[in-house]
C-alpha cells in the first residue's frame, strides 16, 4: 500500500507522523499545568474579617473630632462673646477640652466594656451548645446557609467542613454575627475617643487665642469651618454617603452652635459687666 501513494500523500503522512508525539507531549502539558483562577480578588478591595471593624473605628474616631471641634468651638466662641480677656478664654478651652475628652472616654468604656460583656456570654453560651448538642447546632448553622441562599445539601457540606476547621468561629459568626478573634477593646476604645475629641478640641482652642482680639472670632470661623467639612467629608466618604449634602450639613450645624453661644456671650457677658 505504502509503495502505491503519491508522492504528496506520503510528505503529508511523514508530517503526521512527526508531529504526531510533539501534540500528544503538548496535551499532556497542558492537562497536568493547573490553570490559574480566574476570579481574583478586586485590586484594593479587604477581603478579611477585621475590615468592617476597622471602619467602624476610623468613623468614630472621625466624628470623636467633630465633636472635640463642635463643643470646644462654641465653648470659647460664647467666652470670647462675653469678654476680650485672653485668660478666661484659654481656662474655659482647656477646661471644655479635658472634661470634653475624659466625657467620651468613660462613655466609650462603659458602653465597649458592656458590648463585650455581652459577646463572652454569647459566646460561652454557644461553646455549651456546642459540647452538649453539636448535631442540634450543626443542624441549626446548614439551616442558615439554606436562608442564605445555598442549596440544602451544599449547605451541609458547607456547615460540616466549617464546624471541622473551627466550630466555635464558624456559628458565632453565623448566628451571632461575632467573631471571636475581634472582640473590642474598652481601653482601645477609651483612649481613641479621648486623643480623637482632644485632637478636635485643639483646633477651635488655637484658632482663638493666636489672633489678635480683632481677628479672634473671624480666624475661628474660619478654621473650624474648614475642620467641619473635612471630616464631614469624610465621614460621608467612609459611610458610602453623598458628600456635599453631608458636609453641608456638618458645617452649617457647627456654624450655627459657634453663633449662637456667641450671641449668648454677647448678651450675658454684657449684663454681667
């Protein structure tokens, strides 16, 4: 048979047979490289538990200041309404500013140090549970992921290969939204609400007494204006919230605090006189 092909079929069948173990080699190649996963994870996007966390605390270190700018700023506004001195201006300052900050700083404690309370018993409650009634609770964390969406039985897989990686993480987070590993801090939580008022407080405070009487009220203004919509804005950024409707509203409420104890100095501190 071979002796009756053409001269042309013969070349062809020649190239086949070369490149015959050069396809084969390839395919194998191929099949034994893994292919890289497409889905990869947005460039700049947290992908960890902690986020959510952290942004709650960036936003209440955000409006810490604002309220350490707001209060301090109508404190000295409503003095320097009252009286020229720079004293009674400087005392009332720093008096609004510690009290202000030490205020915050044992609410932010109290208020944490109940919060975590509560999330020990919870989960101290739910390592009982564990112990004592795991099929119970392996039965209650597949039944989440059904309301979640997943299909019963990739909702069992699901809730057995967490409940063997780490139980107690795997139905604190489902059930009660905590993780163990990011309980808060009351002392963290204490000193942040007290450097944050502090740090906000300093502005209106330096902003009155570095000017010369004439300019005190007006450089205020102007700073703690400038202050108000920064953190308005950024706390506006940090929500996902429209900004300008945001920073409006945060400089004109602080504007119209400055003014208003201002005119009440004004008034008192004239009567007084």
């Amino acid at each position: 048979m071979a002796s009756e092909l053409d001269p042309q079929s013969r070349q062809s069948a020649s190239r086949e047979t070369a490149d015959g173990p050069a396809r084969e080699t390839a395919c194998e190649t191929s099949r034994e490289t893994p292919r890289k996963s497409q889905t990869q994870p947005h460039e700049g996007e947290a992908h960890t538990a902690g986020h959510g966390s952290r942004l709650n605390w960036l936003r209440a270190g955000v409006l810490g200041a604002n309220d350490g700018i707001v209060s301090v700023a109508g404190l000295v506004m409503g003095v320097a309404g009252a009286t020229t001195a720079v004293g009674p201006i400087f005392v009332s300052g720093i008096a609004g500013l510690v009290s202000g900050a030490l205020s915050m700083a044992v609410g932010e404690y109290v208020s944490v140090s109940t919060q975590r309370d509560s999330e020990r018993a919870l989960l101290e409650k739910e390592r009982w549970e564990l112990a004592e009634m795991p099929e119970e609770e392996l039965d209650e964390l597949t039944e989440l992921y059904v309301e979640r969406g997943l299909e019963p039985d990739l909702a069992r897989q699901v809730a057995v290969q967490l409940t063997e990686k780490d139980p107690l993480k795997a139905h604190a987070d489902a059930e009660l939204g905590i993780d163990p590993d990011e309980l808060t801090s009351p002392v963290q939580a204490a000193l942040s609400s007290f450097l944050a008022f502090a740090v906000g407080a300093l502005i209106p405070l330096l902003a009155i007494l570095l000017p010369g009487p004439d300019w005190r009220v007006p450089v205020c203004l102007g700073a703690v204006g400038l202050a108000l919509l920064l953190t308005g804005f950024v706390s506006a950024r940090i929500g996902q919230a429209p900004t300008t409707r945001a920073v409006i509203r945060n400089v004109v409420g602080g504007a119209l605090a400055m003014l208003i104890t201002y005119g009440v100095g004004t008034l008192i501190g004239g009567h007084v006189a």
